[in-house]
C-alpha cells in the first residue's frame, strides 16, 4: 500500500465521524468478534456491497487479492460509490461534505438505503453498516471509484479520512467500479491480521452458488492459491450437490425463480431449488439465505416456502384424484434437499444468533412467486411430482 497522504484533511471532519469511534469502540457488536472471524468479516462487510452490485445488474467480476502482509484488495465494476458533493451532509465548516467520505464514514448515513431508483437494495451486513465498518477497523484504506469517466481516490485510518476525494485520473465512461484496498488493525485484532484461506473459499463457493454468472478471481499470497469461483448452474447445482452421494428421485432438481414487487421500485427476488433422495430414513433438508446470508433459524422466507409447498402439492393431489385426503407437510418433505434464497430491502434479521429473517412480506412473495411458477411445473415435471407424492 502507498504511504500516508498527511495532508490535513481538516479537524472539522471528526466529528462526523465520532460514530465510527463507536466501532472501534465496541468491534464485536459490529463484527461479531476481533478474534479470526472478525478479520474475515471485514470481508464480506465489503464484499457483500460489490455482490449486491452483480445482483442490480452492474458488473460480473469481483476480484479479491490477499497479499503476503495481509492487505486485502476487493475490485468490483459496479456503479462505483456516489462521488460529489452531498446535498445534505455538511462539514463542520458549512461545506458540503463529498457523498463519497459521508458513505464511507457516517455510521448512520444510510449510503443506498436512502436513493431512490436504484433498482435492488439489498444489502445485507450485519447492522447493514458495511463498508465503512472495515474502514472503522483498519489502519489503511483507501477507495478508488471509476464513475462517469473519471477516477477518484480518498484514503482513510481508523476510519478517518487523511485526504481529500482527489481525482487521480479518467476512463472510458463504461469503465465504472470500486477498489477498495484495506489492512486491518493490529490494535483492534491482536490475534492475527490474516483472514482464513479456508473460510474465503467457503464463502466464494456459497456466494457463486447463490448468485448465478458471477465471477469471482480469489487470490491468496499467503495461502499460496489461486482460484476462481463460478457457478453457472446458481442455485441447481447446490441443491445437485446437497444430495450427492444419496440415489436421488429424479435428475433435474426443481427450480423456480420469480420476483414479487412491494411497491413500484421494491421487489423481493425469489429463488428455490430442492431435490429428493429415497432413502428410507426419514429426513428434510433445508437452507435459507436472505441477501446471500445464511439463515440457520429460519424465519418469514422458510415459512412461505413451507404453507406454499404443502397448499400446491395438495392442489395437485387433488386435481390428479392421487390421494383422497390432504396430505400432511411432513409427508411430503420426507427425503427433500432444499434451498430458499431471496434478496429483499431492508432485512431484518432476528433470532438469538441474528440468523433469522423477520420481514413478513417474504412470506408472501415466496407465496406468490411458487403459486404462480409452479403452474408450469405441474404440467412439465409432471412424472416426477407424481414421484414425489407416491
Ligand atoms: C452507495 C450507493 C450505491 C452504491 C454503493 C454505495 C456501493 C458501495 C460499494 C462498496 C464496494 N463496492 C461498492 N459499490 C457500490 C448506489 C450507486 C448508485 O445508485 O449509483
């Protein structure tokens, strides 16, 4: 990493920024821990924001790049974090505060939450504060933004910010994107600096397996690998893995896709995909994510599947005179592989390990989108539903 750029930024800047002091603060109720997970969360606080990226339709590549000292490198071509000055956000000269530093630095400045037509808003970190808190807790970061052709850069410690928004170049106007180079701080993570190359890899192969067509190039100094994750089958071939191994029903899992529109520029996206086994031991197996997150406990998603599911097959029962009486859910899980994935504004997330969604309108739209795909699917997967009921 370049040195520090010790150009004043001006005193005027810290006090908008005493809220990421909180973060240094109090690391764990931000990050969960300062032990190793914590270093790697940092990760996915910014990782997470370039995938979201992919999922609004910006951009197929992400790059990340471990180097030998720990410094982390993330290049997305998303629509690169607003740059200018904010209309709202000020100095404490008076000065318009440029929306890049106000992004990067105001714990509660919301970033995307608040922009409107913006197409999907979906992040999902774990106080939904993402980025700037890996600024929070590194000891050198510096953003780069290709937007509108040109090529800012501002660099931070302990998320204060040490230079200006400077302009350090133009590109062609397709060219968008961020780059955000970071080392965490060895005052704040006194375990290790170094994220693990095992739980990187977990998580790139979960990311690729959840969002369909995206690239990601991981390479890892320290590790000594090099790797790229891609998943071109998404959500299909997950579910094709899950039951690997086991003689499944049928080949082709299901897959349904739909989107659920709340309002006129909020969806949810919806995504299943499940699978059978015949085993004679009974079982079901489930996975829910909610904005690329797991979800172990569950939650509004899950539940949607669940009514869903037990309501279509029985309609199907029904329809075909297969059985004379309904037909009870566990019945018709037995020997299932499953996963629910969907992406929705604002998540929330409850629970006792916060692994739970709780906005009930993805109940609804997992509703809304099986009922309205599985009509279909009566009709070309037929045989293998009758499968399943049998
Ligand atoms: C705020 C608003 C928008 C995008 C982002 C932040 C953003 C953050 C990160 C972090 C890493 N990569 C990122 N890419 C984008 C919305 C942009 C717009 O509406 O033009």
């Amino acid at each position: 990493m370049s040195e520090n750029n010790n150009a004043q930024y001006g005193v005027d800047q810290i006090d908008s920024l005493s809220g990421l002091q909180a973060v240094r603060k109090r690391p764990g109720m931000y990050i969960g821990s300062t032990s190793q997970a914590g270093v790697n969360h940092l990760i996915w606080e910014v990782l997470d924001n370039s995938v979201d990226e992919f999922v609004a339709g910006c951009g197929t590549e992400i790059e990340l790049i471990i180097n030998s000292d720990g410094c982390v490198k993330i290049v997305d071509h998303g629509r690169g974090i607003p740059v200018g000055p904010h209309s709202k956000w000020k100095n404490a000269d008076g000065t318009p505060m440029n929306t890049l530093t106000g992004i990067l630095t105001k714990l509660h400045a919301g970033g995307k939450f608040n922009q409107e037509g913006s197409g999907y808003k979906c992040s999902g970190g774990l106080h939904g504060i993402g980025t700037k808190c890996t600024n929070a807790l590194s000891v050198e970061f510096i953003v780069t933004v290709k937007r509108e052709g040109n090529i800012w850069q501002q660099k931070f410690s302990k998320g204060n910010p040490i230079t200006d928004v400077v302009k350090i170049g133009t590109c062609d106007v397709n060219d968008t994107g961020t780059i955000i180079e970071y080392l965490p701080d060895e005052t704040i993570f006194k375990q290790t600096i170094k994220p693990s190359d095992s739980a990187i890899k977990a998580r790139l192969d979960e990311i690729t397996s959840l969002n369909a067509g995206l690239k990601i190039i991981y390479k890892n100094e320290i590790a000594k690998v090099e790797k790229t994750f891609f998943q071109k089958d998404g959500l299909k071939g997950y579910s094709k893995r899950m039951v690997s191994g086991k003689n499944a029903l049928f080949n082709e899992p299901f897959y349904i896709k739909g989107q659920y529109k709340i309002n006129d520029d909020k969806y949810v996206l919806v995504e299943v995909s499940f699978i059978y086994d015949d085993d004679d031991k009974p079982h079901e197996t489930f996975k829910s994510f909610a904005n690329n997150i797991n979800t172990p406990e569950g939650g509004y998603h899950l539940q949607g599947f669940r009514d869903s599911y037990k309501k279509i097959l029985n309609d199907f029962i029904e329809k075909n005179n297969l059985h004379k009486d309904q037909v009870e859910l566990r019945y018709l899980l037995d020997g299932i592989y499953c996963i629910v994935s969907i992406k929705i504004p604002e998540a929330e997330f409850e629970g006792q390990t916060k692994s739970k969604l709780g906005n009930e309108e993805a109940k609804h739209a997992v509703d809304f989108v099986m009922q309205q795909e599985f009509a279909k699917l009566s009709k070309s997967r037929f045989d293998d539903l009758r499968l399943i009921v049998d």
